[in-house]
C-alpha cells in the first residue's frame, strides 16, 4: 500500500511523522478558526476598513521587525524548545482573548495589544517550526513530509473558516477561541510523543554578533546560485500572489460584477488546485523537488495571471484561479523543499526567516501597488502588467536554468 502511494507513504511510514500529523491539521484548522474570529471581533468593535487594515498591520510589521532576531536565535538554540516556548505564549494569549470575549471585556485596545503580540509570538516561532520536521523526520521522506504538511495547511485554509462561521453563528466568539485553546493542546500532546533520533544533531551557528548572524543568512542565499535566483522568482509571484489574494472581493465585484458568494466559489477553486499540487509533490517525494519543476511552475502560474486578467466569464476566472492554486502552492511548497533538503543546518532558521522575512514585504508591496493601480485603470491592466513582469523575470532566469540546477546538485543531501 505504501508503494502505491508513492512519497505520501514513505512519509506515513515514518512514525513521527504520522504523530506529527494529528497535531498538525488539528492545531491548523483550529488556528484559522481563531485567525477568522480574531478578523471578525476586530470588524464588531469598529465597522472601520480602516482599523482592519491597522490591526492586520499592526501583526506585519512586528513580525517584520523581530523575524531576524527568531532567526538567529534559532540557529543558536535548541529550535524546539523555542518552538513550545512560544506556541505556550500563543496558548496563554488564546486562553485569554477567550476569557475577554466571554466576558465581554474584548475591547479594541486588547485586539491592538493581541495583534502585535501575535506577530512578536510568532516571529520566533516561525523560524524555529522550519526545524521541526528535519528534526524527527528521515532527510530521505523529508521532501514527501512537507509535501504532505503543505496539503494540511491548505485544507485547513478552507475548513478553519466554515468551522469558525458555524461557531460565530451559534455560540460565539468566545467559544471559538476556545477551540484554538484545545488545538493547541492537541500539538503539545502530539509533539510530546515524538522521538528524537539518536542520531540527530542540530547544526549550530558560531557565537557572532546578531547582525553579523543575521546577514550571514541573507548573504547565505545571495551567493548560493540555485537559491538566489529562485528567491527573486518567489518574491515577484509572492507579491502578485498576495495582491490577487487580497484584491479578489474587488476582482469580483468589479471584473466579474458578482457578489460575496462568488468570491468564496474563487477562493475554493484556488484552494482545491493547492491541495492538488501539495499532494501531487508529496507523492513524488524528494525526486518531486527539483529547481526545473520549480520554474516550470512559475510560468504556469503567470499563465494563471494572464487567465484571470482577461477572464470574461465566471467558468474563465474559476479555471484561472485553479491554476493560480495549483501553480502558486506548487512553485511554493517546491522552493520550500529545496531549501529545506539542501540548506545547511546550522543556518536554517535563518535562512528560512530571512525567505519568510522577504515574502511578506514582497507581498505588502505588491499589494499596494496592485491596489493603487486599480484605482486609475481598474484590476484587469495591473494584473496584466503583473503576469508580463513575471513571464520577463521568469525569461531571465530561465536562461540560467542548468546552473541552477548544477547549484542544487553540487550540495545535494546524502
């Protein structure tokens, strides 16, 4: 049975990481039921668009600031006990907002307290997660591992928000932070039956300053071939990502002239193809991870640009956003792999951050761009000039593609 499933059973046949899945798409469901509530007791307190924007920012740019810092720590640390430490804030901040809404006590000020909170939590938290599964899963099912984890969070970007609106309807907010509550509890639980291998040795980098830590991991990724060129392929469809993502209720209204309705059908369809793709990559296994697929995807994904900026018709969009999904998660998860299978240990969390670290920037710029450019000429020439940039991008490195590839080969893992 495991042959059949290709790397989704190598990866199943690992214990750990069969532990590990429990854990993981319970506590991911339940995290975007809290992240959906959290959007939505911020909207109750305020009716104001522009105080959405605020909190949401508020979590960007503490995650902005002190991401290097979780960086380098994580490098210097132990990853997992950094990882539970802040996981137990985030526990703490749960329990709390939980106990706020409860009461009624859940003012704006505290979601302006929780929001920063939230993003200062998870700036060490992020860094130090990319440590999790090389940690307790074999290098050789380590592609196929992800592969799978990436389809957890795709499913539960989905099912998280139909569970926290079935619980927002019925019994409030306050119970839905509860939940989040329990799916954290499930994580430690679960984490706490994994295994070490004996043989497991977290690399560690020199006792430098931070800053020189943390521009090691920027220079890390300049200098190695494969990675460099395939970060400036992931910060410009990252930023068209991001844009799409967050124009889609105007792209609905404006492009397609329909309603809410339609851009949860949108949504789906982009969510179906991601799942497809993270499953289809975690089935391939390590071999499913190489720089050519990563590119060829990219171009795919440019086509899906193109698809949705002349969409004349719902069946066009929808067919443009299944493969925004399918492309995007697999030039994603992809890149991810890479990195993870060939990255140095000891510069791991750094190197991981510092990827997170530029894709959030890239996607707040792109974001605004988009947006501001919509407002001249409408969504349709902006996320043409988008998909014409990346196809150009994509040219340039593309011509590079073997010694791309040779980068990746020179170090590939044992």
């Amino acid at each position: 049975m495991a042959q059949l499933l290709g790397g989704i059973g190598n990866a199943f046949s690992d214990r750990n990481f069969r532990i590990y899945s429990i854990g993981s798409i319970t506590s991911w469901i339940t995290y975007f039921v809290q992240n959906i509530t959290f959007s939505w007791v911020a909207w109750d307190a305020t009716h104001s668009t522009t105080w959405l924007a605020l909190v949401s920012a508020a979590t960007t740019v503490t995650t902005i600031v002190f991401l290097p810092l979780g960086g380098v720590l994580a490098d210097r640390h132990d990853r997992l006990r950094i990882l539970m430490g802040a996981y137990a804030l985030d526990w703490i901040k749960s329990a709390a907002l939980a106990a706020l809404a409860l009461t009624g006590h859940l003012t704006l000020p505290v979601i302006c307290i929780s929001a920063v909170a939230h993003g200062l939590i998870h700036s060490f938290s992020i860094p130090a997660s990319y440590g999790l599964l090389p940690r307790f899963v074999a290098k050789e099912k380590l592609a196929a591992a992800i592969g799978v984890s990436a389809a957890y969070t795709q499913f539960a970007i989905f099912a998280g928000p139909v569970m926290a609106g079935w619980i927002l309807v019925h019994w409030g907010a306050g119970l839905a932070f509860i939940v989040n509550v329990v799916g954290y509890a499930v994580f430690f639980g679960t984490t706490a039956l994994l295994r070490t291998p004996p043989a497991y040795a977290q690399g560690r980098s020199a006792r430098a300053s931070m800053k020189t830590d943390f521009l090691e991991g920027i220079n890390y990724i300049i200098t190695h071939r494969g990675l460099s060129a395939l970060l400036v392929l992931v910060l410009v469809g990252d930023a068209i990502a991001a844009s799409i993502n967050s124009m889609m209720p105007a792209y609905t209204n404006m492009v397609l002239e329909l309603g809410v309705g339609t851009m949860a059908t949108m949504f789906s369809a982009a969510g179906i193809g991601a799942t497809v793709a993270a499953l289809w990559l975690a089935y391939g296994g390590l071999g499913s991870a190489t720089a050519s697929r990563v590119l060829w995807a990219v171009l795919g994904f440019a086509v899906a640009v193109y698809v949705l900026a002349g969409a004349t018709a719902l069946a066009i969009a929808l067919f443009g956003m299944l493969l925004f999904g399918f492309f995007g998660e697999t030039r994603r998860t992809g890149t991810v792999s890479l990195m993870q299978s060939h990255v140095d240990d000891a510069r791991r969390g750094r190197v991981m951050s510092t990827l997170f670290l530029f894709t959030q920037i890239a996607g707040a710029a792109g974001t605004l761009t988009v947006g501001m450019g919509a407002n001249w000429t409408g969504l349709r020439i902006p996320l043409a000039i988008s998909a014409i940039t990346l196809t150009i991008v994509w040219l340039g490195v593309f011509r590079r593609r073997h010694e791309i590839t040779h980068a990746f080969s020179a170090d590939a893992p044992a």
